[in-house]
C-alpha cells in the first residue's frame, strides 16, 4: 500500500494518457453482483461527514483533516451495529496534494476498519455551491441546511472540456490505488448527477447535458483500473425507474452502468416500497444511498423495516450534528432557522454529544442491524 500512497501526480497523469478504455473491465454480470453482495452483511450506515466539517473539503484538506472525531464518531456508529458510511470525496484535494490525499484516505480507512466499518467513496456530486474553491472554508450560515457544501468538479471544471484529463487522472489514480482494498465497500462515482444544484445559487447551463456526456466518461475511468468493489450512481427523481423511456439520459448512464444499483428516496414508506421494487426489477442488489428525512415523511421507523426484508442496504443522511446543520430541513435555504430550532430534525442521527437525537431511532437501527438478512425482529 505504502508505495501505492506515493503515487505522485506525474504518475497519474501518466497513467490518464496510457490508458484506454479498451482496458476497462466490463459492467459485472447480475451472478457476479449478487455473488459480491451475498459475502456482505446486512448494510446499514449513514452519508458521513465529521461534525467539525462544513463539507467534503473541509473533512479531507490537510489543515482540517480532523483524526479524533472521526475515530470517536465512528467508534459511535460501531455501537449502534453500522457496518458502513457513504463518505464523498473531491477533485481538488487531488489536483493540489495527490499523495497527501491518498495518506488521508488510508488513515480514514485505518479509522473506520479499527470500527469494523466499510465505507462506500463519492467521487463526484451535483449539488449545493458548483464553485469550489480549496484552502480554509466558511463558516455555516446561521440558521441554513448543508450551507458550505461544494459540487464536485464544479461548474468551471464541467464546461471545460480541458480540464477533463485532470478528472480523468484523479478518477484513475484514487479507484486505481484503492480498488483493491478490502476496506473499501464500493464506488458511487458521481451523487444526482442530474441534480440543479439546490440553495440560492446560480444555475449551471447546459448542465444535464455535460454531465450526461461526463458521467459515461467517469465510468470508463473507474473501469478502467478494475475495481474489485462495485460502481455505482443512484437515481433520485422521478417516479418510473423501472420504465426506459421515461428515464432522462443521464438516469440511462446510471442504471446502465451500474455493478449494483443506488436509489435516494426522502418520502413516505409506500413510495420508498414502490421505487425499491422497481429498481429490485433489475435483477441486481439494490442500495439506497440516501433516505431519512422527518419532516418530509422518510423516517427510520418508516422506511428501515421495508428495506430489511427487502434486503437493500440502507444510508440515511446525517450522522451527527455538526457545521453541516442539516437537522435543518432544505426550506432554511428561503427561510433561515435563526430565532428556533424547526419542530423536528430533519436529518442526523446523533447529537453533539453523540447522545441519540431520538432513543427509539438508535434502538431500532441496532437491532435490525443486528439481526439475519431479511429478518426484522420484534421490538423487546
């Protein structure tokens, strides 16, 4: 692993120009994806960001790179029976530091597999502010959800066609120096791609159709270096998944292209039960990579048992409340909570303190997580 770390950025952009898609290996069969998915165990975890971070540069950059509350927020997460985390990574960590990233990667796997936790890695993400900038971030808007979070590559990057060699060595370079370690669960490699943005900023133009025509490109790249974990992207709007001709292009690439599928879901339990059974039509294991959000109808109680017997791994958003703040629900962004807190959070798991937000939640997820695939036990 070690001189796997030290794989500078010459050596990438070296490997970015070497490589064609031609060595790529091929989408894995359903056999394959469920013979990978079987070795697992029931997955249940949470999309994980340090509450010390306001986003995915803060958690990774050098300076904030925050060891001890990620080993003591993880060390939480083990109590409570979770087996993974969805953690997004970035482009620029990369393009200004590779090796040191890459070290920070390995720490954080070291961290989470001291915690018996196996995270599935973001490569790219659609939304909140679409112009990143390194170096020391802002502090949260008082009273906003997700208020310093950062798309990745941006909309700079996106529209120019130039700077996809640097996408494609930063693609190449992390899946190629941990694609075959056995702490890494899986790839998503791009979050609701098709996604606006969301928040009070500016829309990107043209912006489905560049992703749509970079996102085929992502997973050539992460292809390319055979991964022995499976690639992903999750659908996350729309209501016929199981439906072709009513998926948009860049749904198409997703559902395409995926080892195992990835859904989002923040609504009731009966839609969360439909949409799972249309992407279980596919034939393929199913993870839900985003879910959880009270005041909109997706909750623990709610959605957690379904997708137990369904045996569908399950991420909710939010661990614990940090410089995130998305306790706060998505209409702080046109009404900040800065006189009272909302009624109920809308995401996390956990307090500060990592006391439970609700002790009902905690219990349920320890137990369900606890139990046999496909079996959901009676509360004591």
């Amino acid at each position: 692993m070690k001189n796997r770390i030290l794989f500078s950025l010459a050596a990438a952009l070296s490997l970015t120009l070497s490589s064609g898609v031609a060595e790529a290996r091929e989408l894995w069969t359903k056999a394959k994806a469920k013979t990978w998915y079987d070795a697992q165990p029931w997955m249940v975890g949470a999309n994980y960001t340090p509450a010390t971070a306001i986003n995915e540069l803060e958690m990774w950059q050098a300076d904030t790179f925050d060891v001890a509350t990620i080993d003591k927020e993880l060390g939480w997460a083990e109590k409570l029976n979770m087996k993974t985390m969805r953690v997004f990574l970035h482009n620029l960590p990369w393009e200004n530091d590779a090796a040191g990233f890459k070290q920070r990667i390995d720490q954080f796997l070291t961290i989470a597999a001291k915690h018996k936790i196996k995270p599935m890695f973001v490569l790219f993400d659609s939304c909140w502010d679409p112009n990143p900038v390194a170096g020391p971030q802002h502090p949260p808007i008082p009273g906003v959800h997700n208020s310093g979070w950062v798309q990745a590559p941006g909309a700079a990057r996106l529209a120019d066609k130039s700077q996809y060699p640097k996408l494609e060595g930063y693609v190449k370079d992390i899946v190629g120096t941990f694609g075959k370690d056995d702490r890494v669960l899986a790839w998503d490699v791009w979050n609701e791609p098709n996604n606006g943005g969301g928040g009070n900023y500016a829309a990107t133009p043209n912006k489905n159709v560049l992703v749509a025509g970079l996102l085929d490109k992502v997973f050539d790249w992460a292809q390319s270096v055979d991964p022995v974990q499976p690639l992903t992207s999750g659908v996350w709007t729309g209501d016929h998944w199981d439906q072709n001709a009513k998926l948009d292009a860049v749904e198409r690439i997703q559902i395409a292209r995926s080892d195992v599928l990835s859904f989002h879901d923040y609504s009731w339990p009966e839609t969360f039960l439909v949409r799972a059974r249309q992407m279980l039509s596919y034939g393929r294991p199913v993870l839900c990579t985003e879910y959880m959000a009270r005041g909109n109808g997706s909750t623990f109680d709610g959605s957690l048992p379904i997708a137990k017997k369904l045996n569908i791994a399950m991420f909710n958003w939010g661990f614990v409340d940090g410089k995130t703040q998305t306790r706060l629900p998505w209409d702080s962004w046109k009404k900040p909570y800065t006189y009272e807190e909302p009624p109920i959070w809308f995401h996390e798991v956990l307090r500060a303190d990592g006391k439970p937000y609700r002790v009902a939640e905690t219990d349920l997820i320890t137990r369900l997580a606890a139990a046999p695939k496909g079996v959901v036990p009676a509360a004591n």
